[in-house]
C-alpha cells in the first residue's frame, strides 16, 4: 500500500481525488472481503450471532461496533479518556 499512496502524495490531489483514489484501490480487497464472509456465512447462517443473543446478525455487529469504538477510546493513552489497558489509569 505504501508505493500506491507515495505515488497519490507525489500527484498533490485534492481531498476529494484522493479519496476517490482510495476508494479505487480499496474496491478488491473489500470485495474479497466480502465475499469470504457471505461463503462463510452460507455455510453456517449462526456464525454471526453471540450465543445467547437472540438477535443474531444485528446484535453481533452491534457488539463488534461496540468493541470496535472501546478500542478506539483505549488507545489514546495516558491523560486521556483510556480506562485500561498499558495506557489507562489504574
């Protein structure tokens, strides 16, 4: 990934063209992504549901989005709103 955006920095594109850029070179591997889970999915319909949560899909995407944003606020480190962690307050 670092040659493509060496090469983006070098052209000085605006937010906007950089982003569509992005968009481009992102574009196969998310649909690679995407199509791994929709096989893993087709084979087993449960394989994205926490046991015990009877909202299956939803509630697991839900939770990972939860998880995703805890992630997110643990790693700003010490000082600031982390509450575990090496960086959070004790």
């Amino acid at each position: 990934m670092f040659p493509f955006l060496d090469h983006v920095i070098a052209i000085n594109p605006s937010p906007r063209q950089f982003a569509e850029s992005l968009a481009v070179f992102l574009e196969p591997f998310f649909d690679g992504l995407y199509q791994i889970l929709m096989d893993q999915f087709a084979e087993n319909p449960d394989i994205f549901s926490l046991p015990g949560d009877e909202t299956g899909a939803v509630g697991f995407g839900e939770k990972w989005m939860r998880s995703m944003e805890e992630l997110t606020k643990g790693s700003r480190g010490v000082g600031e709103d982390a509450d575990d962690g090496p960086g959070g307050s004790v």
